[in-house]
C-alpha cells in the first residue's frame, strides 16, 4: 500500500503548485511596502482605497463589465440553439458543425486577434468594445455551446412529447417546459461567458482600439513598478470576483445535471 | 404556425438551430483568414498600402535569421511546455480517475485557479521570479541562499514554468476522461494473467490513454506556440516568442502585410508539427499494444 500514498502526496503538492503563485497576489496586495518581496513590512488597506479614485480604472471597469454582459447574452442564446440543435437532432455534417463551433478553443490566441483586426479594419469597423464584443464572443461560443450541451443532454426529450400531445405550441412547449428544466444550464452559461470575456486579454489587447477593458488597463499598469501595489489591489479584487462567478456557475450547473435525474 | 410546417424534419431543425452560431463561427475562422492571405501578398510603405501582388513578405521572412529563429523557438518552448505539463498531470489525472474518493472535488480544485484571469497568473509568476522578488527574498530571509540568483526569471525556463503551471487542467481533464473509459476488467485480467503493476500500467492502462494523452498535447502545443502574455512578461530576450514579433509588425512596426504573412507562416507550421505528431504518437501507441 506504498504506492497509493506517495501518490496522494503528489497530488497534494500539485494542488500547492497550482493554487500558492496565485495566493501571492492577494497576500502582497496587503503589504505596505511597494516592493514585492519578504519581509512583509506591514499590513494596510490603502492600495485597496486608492482604487476608487483612479477615473481610467472605473471607466475600464464598466467597460469590461459591459462587454461581459453583451457577450454572456450573445454567446448564450447562440449556444442555446447550437446546443439544443446537437443533442436533439441528427443530421448530416453534424459533427462538422461540432467541431467548428470548438475550433475557436485551439487557434492561437495571438492569430484569431490579429486577423480579426485586419479583418474589421477591412470592412471598416474602427477598433472599439463593439469589435472586442465581436471578438469575445467568438471565444465564448465553445464554453456555452459545451455546457448548455450537456444540460440537454440530461433533458427527458419525453417531457416535450408529452406537451406537444397535450396541444401546447412549439413557443409554449419550449417557455413552459424547455427552458424551466434547461434553465440552470443557462445562468452557468451566462456565468462562465461573462468570465471568458471579463478575463480575456489579447483579443481586447488588439481590437479595444482607445476604449481599454480591465485586463488592458493592468496591462499598460504592470509596466510602471510604482502602480505595482495598484494593480495588485485590482488583480486580487478580479481573481476574487471570477473565482466566486465561476463557483456559482458550477453551482448551477449541477443543478441543471440533477433536475434532469427527476 | 404555418411556417413551422418547412421545420418538420429532424434534419432541417438541427440545421436551422445550429445555423446562428456554426455562422458565426465559420465566418470569423474563414474571413479574417482570406483577408490575411490577400494581406500577405501585398505590401506597404509607412501607411500607404499596395496591393500589387508579391511574395516580396514571404521572402523577407524567410531570408530573416530572426523569423527563423523565433519560429523555431516557438516551436522548440510551446513542444518542452506540452512535455512538461503532461508529465506533471499524468499522475494527477491518474490519481483522480483511480484513488479519489471524491473525484468532483478534486477536478473542481483543479480547475478553480484556471478560472482566474490568465493574465494575472502570469503576472503572479514574474512577481515570484523575480530578481528582487518573492522566491529570492524567501530564499534569503530562510538564509538558504547568500545572494538572489539570477536565472529564474527572463528565460526560457520561466517561460516553461509559467505555461506548465497555466494549462495545467487543459492536461489533467483529457488524461482522466480516458482514464475513466477504461474497463475495470481489463485490469483485473491482466492482473490475474501475472503482470505486475508497473506491467500492467506499461502494457494495459498507458496504450489505453494514448487518446486522451494526444489531445491534452495537442490542445497545449497549438495556443502555446503563438502565446503573447508569457513571453512577454517573464521572457526577457531570451524568452521571445513568434507572437511577440507578429504583435509588433501590428503594432509599432506597422507592418501588416509582414504580419499577416508570420500569422499564416505560424499557423501552417504549427499544424505542420500537430500533424506529425498526431501520425508518430497513434502509430506508437499501437505498438505499444
């Protein structure tokens, strides 16, 4: 019984490997030195009180805030169709089409911006939060047409039967019946999108023009050691804020996985 | 309700459905790559952009030490980064799928810190690393070492540990999913026919998971060979990437057409090696077997 446990201990200082490097943000952010290094000098809130003054930081933040919610909209009810299209039906180049909607997952971050760029400069679009829209939600696809896949997939298809032979319409059946049972799937859809955009930041990095979203202000901050403290503030604020949206998510998506069950 | 009449069959609901977002999709993978292509063969002078076709971008590229160098690195860090991250997840994705009591909590914990923003992780990494940073000052404060060592960050080596530490779920999750599919008898029969467990690993469990080892290395190696952020934050010179140069032509070069043609150069490369590997990997599994 040798084996299982040097393996366990593996796996706990794996666990260490993937979480302590993110910790340190959260942990300096509290520091009153500027310089991020031990010895901790002291402990303070201030950086954390100086974030609300800074008006590119606010205005930032509801840009990215903005973009995420357009794109969690877009990406979901896109996905939502995909979805229900995939589970439900069968059809021919039904795989294709599954594939295509993944590809956005393995194409190099750094060529899906720049021929986007080139491609909406070319049909005149000026970089803006509309092309990063655009852009985002192209990410975002994948992510909801997978979860809202398997939300449908625990969908008794049965339940729909039953009400289209009751005589209720294609609409009702699908606002009554459908969307009640699917709709755990849909928040955590609308969750993890929301979090793809927030977090994204190549794409934003070449298509967001003069209009920077949170990840491209800490960007142009990261480069100055005297915002360290700031951005570190800010990083722990966002590190925080994606963690509970995507607890949340998963929350509801197991929901979605057990109603289906009854 | 007349118009629903057109939907009735199974096939033409599934493709009008699926239409909005496979559109979508389809329509920002191919026009961005036709616009691309037709950049690549034109050229331009500060900001005036000609569009006589050429394939001077082609033969600049490839004449350029730099483009070869970066692009061979590229290739050489995204191919030590899948090595190294699957190497560290096996294990793990070992441990779940066959030790774990509770196997949800452990993929849970293992994906959590892939949800926080990559950015800041890979921010994380240049703080650790750092010359004056906290790896180095722990060191010191601890007295384990006399002076703060200088080869973690701005090489090759951070940015391997950075991208090993990123992608580590994209590993564990396709490992364990064919961990999974494995037919507990199959274990119990070579077992009962006399392998221990190491042979049993060796001839039973490993060929089994070649599938799911594919495709983690696969969904690594392509992002990381045009990966922007890592070497770009932890890199130095000598930790520069094909991207960084493509950013450049984009940015404050004003290259485009040049751009273009090291965006194209690099996606056929990087499906060039996929490929191989894709070849060379099932050919050995099934000699394994």
């Amino acid at each position: 019984m040798r084996r299982p446990s040097t393996l366990t201990a593996y796996a706990f200082l794996y666990l260490v490997f993937l979480y302590l490097p993110v910790l340190f943000l959260p942990l300096f952010s509290f520091n009153s030195g500027t310089i991020v290094a031990f010895p901790i000098k002291g402990w303070t809130l201030d950086w954390y009180r100086k974030l609300g003054e800074q008006d590119t930081l606010i205005q930032a933040l509801w840009n990215s805030l903005g973009v995420g919610t357009v794109v969690a909209l877009l990406s979901t009810a896109m996905g939502l169709f995909a979805a229900r299209a995939f589970v439900r039906y069968r059809f021919r180049g039904q795989r294709a089409a599954e594939g295509l909607v993944m590809l956005p997952l393995v194409i190099p971050g750094i060529i899906v911006a720049s021929s986007m760029l080139v491609l909406f400069l070319f049909i005149g679009l000026k970089p803006s939060l509309l092309t990063v829209v655009l852009g985002h939600t192209f990410l975002a696809l994948p992510f909801s047409v997978s979860i809202l896949k398997s939300a449908f997939d625990d969908f008794d298809a049965s339940l729909e039967e039953a009400s289209y032979d009751l005589g209720v319409g294609v609409f009702d059946t699908f606002r009554r019946v459908t969307l009640p049972v699917v709709s755990p799937g849909i928040v955590a859809s609308l969750l993890v999108t929301f979090t793809v955009s927030f977090d994204e930041f190549v794409l934003a990095f070449f298509l967001s023009g003069n209009q920077p979203t949170l990840p491209v202000y800490i960007w142009s901050q990261i480069r100055f050691p005297a915002k360290l403290p700031n951005v570190l503030a800010l990083g722990s604020i966002l590190l925080l804020s994606s963690v509970l949206l995507l607890v949340l998510a998963e929350y509801f998506r197991r929901r979605s996985s057990a109603s289906g069950v009854q | 309700m007349g118009v629903w009449v057109i939907f009735r069959s199974e096939a033409s609901r599934g493709y009008t459905l699926s239409a909005p977002a496979t559109a979508y999709v389809g329509f920002l993978v191919a026009a961005p790559l036709l616009i691309l292509i037709a950049y690549s063969f034109w050229t331009q002078t500060y900001v005036t952009l000609d569009k006589t076709p050429t394939l001077k971008n082609y033969s600049d590229a490839f004449a350029d030490p730099l483009v070869r160098h970066l692009m061979l690195r590229s290739i050489w860090i995204a191919g030590a980064v899948t090595a190294v991250t699957v190497a560290l997840a096996y294990p793990i994705a070992y441990f779940i799928a066959m030790k774990a009591r509770k196997k949800t909590i452990w993929l849970l914990l293992i994906t959590i810190p892939f949800w926080s923003s990559y950015l800041l992780r890979v921010f994380a990494w240049k703080l650790i690393l750092g010359f004056n940073g906290v790896m180095n000052s722990a060191l010191l404060m601890l007295g384990l070492i006399d002076e703060p060592l200088d080869f973690l960050l701005y090489n090759e080596f951070a940015v391997v540990l950075t991208l090993a530490h990123a992608w580590a779920p994209f590993a564990i999750l396709p490992i364990y999913v064919s961990l999974q599919k494995i037919d507990p008898s199959l274990l119990e029969a070579a077992t009962d026919l006399g392998n221990s467990p190491f042979q049993r690993f060796m001839r039973v469990t490993l060929p089994l998971t070649i599938p799911g080892i594919i495709a983690a290395c696969l969904i690594i190696f392509i992002p990381t060979v045009g990966d922007y952020v890592t070497p770009a934050l932890v890199g130095g010179s000598d930790g520069k990437m094909i991207a960084n140069l493509i950013q450049v032509q984009f940015g404050a070069a004003n290259n485009w057409p040049l751009g273009a043609t090291l965006s194209l150069i690099a996606m056929l490369s990087v499906g060039f090696v996929a490929i191989v590997f894709v070849i060379t990997a099932t050919r050995l599994g099934r000699r394994i077997r």
